[in-house]
C-alpha cells in the first residue's frame, strides 16, 4: 500500500477507452512477491510532498512502472535535480500547497503550466479544513494556492495501493478523455469497464472471465463492500427471464468464485449473499 493502511474503496474515473485496454506500464507488488512488469509508455512526472515516507513509496512504484520521476523537494542522493525537466503530470499531496516553502511553489506552478495535475487528498476532516479553495489555510499565499488547486485533473484519496495510483496515472496520460468508459478500483482489483475485463494485482494479465461472470463481480464491486442478494445478482446479470436462469446464475457465482481464488482473490459467502472480500 502506498501511504497508511485502510479498507479497500470502490474508486469510479474517467478513462480512454480506446487507449486504457493495453492497461501497459503497470507494476504491482503482490503477496507473492511477482515483482515489476514494465510494458513502456512512461511519463514524465513531479512528486510534490513533505511526507518521506509517501515520497519514498510513490516514487519506487512509479519508477518501477518505468516513469521518470522527480521530487519536490528532491532527495538529497537525487543526482539529476539540477537537469532541466519538464513534467507532463504532477502529483502534488495535498498538505503541500500549505507548508512548502515559496521556492518549491513557484517550480510546482512553472511546471503546472503544461503538466496536468493528480492531487493526493487526505479522507480526515482536518484536510478537508485546510483545503485552500476552502479560504481556512494559513498559506502564505492563499489565493495562488486556491489558484493553483482550481486546475486539478484527477483526485486519488489516501491511503491508496500501487494499482490504483498506476491506474490514475495512465488514465492521465491519455488525451480526449471520454466520460462515457471508466475504470472501477476497489483495493487491487481494478476493472476496465467499457472493455469489461478484470485484472487484479498485475494489469497485463486479465482475469478469464465470462461475460456473465464478469457482469456479477462488477455489481459487487460497485456495492463497495455491501453485499448482494443471489436474486439481485441473478436479475442484474440474466434479468427477469426464465426460471432455468438460476441453476445458470448458480453456476456463474461458483465459477467466479474459484477463478478469483485462483487469482488470488476471495469472495465472500453468507447464506445467499455475496461480496468481494
């Protein structure tokens, strides 16, 4: 996980549907310890945060998915601080703005100008307080803060694990984004939804999953950790037809529930409900 630990969350976002189904510079560090898959496409990117440890663990997954990185403030074994560098995404957390210093504020706003920005927002109330379009900061500059913030592409909420943050990451390295695809997150399962694939830890490899199969996990993945009735299952999936559907849907929920555990995956059973996890 990068950043503190926490539940998994159903994320909802935009993507390229002609573009995020090669799902391509993907890197996640399983249980099982699978190590780095690099399919190419990096981008150039600037990490904004005070926070070393959250620095530290970005960095090491985005540099792993093959992006080129630099921090702000940069590492002190950083040896290419001083080369010229021109980020095409920053991704700024959000207790930056409010405690960098001005120097590091005015690099972040030069770069900004041609980079689009992915903002790391904390869940706990005290950030929502110190958001700067709030007008509560005690930043020495307000108003470029709030500017500064107006232009955010992308939110990722923390705490946050590797797929997820390299999932953000690709859907904003595509342009003409469209609103009508989307990808759904919850922990490290992510599902492309207009191609209706499911991937869960390494995003070259999908899950096989039949078109069925693959219609039930993602009502559970939108429930978001709630659970499902085997008869809201069964009408999401086959409808209100006919009654031999649901010996079909039984054998759609026992078959997704052993391709799941092959993958490493486990859903959960209580009577005739259902959920992930």
């Amino acid at each position: 996980m990068v950043g503190s630990a926490g539940h998994a969350r159903c994320r909802h976002s935009p993507v390229d549907e002609s573009e995020f189904r090669r799902f391509s510079s993907m890197h996640l560090m399983l249980n099982t310890g699978n190590g780095t898959h690099i399919m190419g496409g990096s981008m150039r990117i600037l990490l904004a945060t005070l926070n070393v440890a959250l620095r530290n663990a970005a960095r090491a997954t985005l540099d792993s998915a093959g992006h080129i990185v630099r921090t702000i403030p940069a590492n002190d074994d950083d040896s290419e601080e001083n080369e010229p560098f021109t980020a095409e995404l920053v991704i700024m957390d959000d207790t930056f703005p409010q405690h960098a210093d001005r120097h590091d504020l005015d690099l972040i706003v030069t770069q900004m100008m041609n980079a689009k920005l992915l903002y790391l927002r904390s869940t706990n109330l005290d950030a929502a307080n110190d958001d700067p379009r709030n007008g509560t900061t005690d930043s020495p500059d307000t108003a470029t803060d709030a500017g500064m913030l107006s232009q955010i592409d992308d939110e990722l909420r923390k705490p946050f694990s590797d797929s997820e943050l390299l999932a953000h990451v690709r859907m904003l390295s595509r342009t003409g984004v469209s609103s009508g695809s989307s990808i759904l997150t919850r922990g490290d399962l992510t599902l492309d939804v207009e191609a209706r694939r499911a991937f869960y830890g390494r995003l070259d490899r999908p899950i096989p999953l039949s078109p069925r199969e693959y219609a039930a996990l993602e009502m559970m993945v939108r429930a978001d950790g709630d659970y499902l009735s085997f008869e809201e299952l069964l009408e999401g999936v086959c409808g209100n037809g006919f009654f031999e559907q649901r010996d079909v849907m039984m054998t759609v929920m026992r078959s997704l529930e052993r391709k799941l555990h092959q993958a490493g995956l486990f859903m959960t059973q209580r009577g005739d409900r259902y959920r992930i996890g």
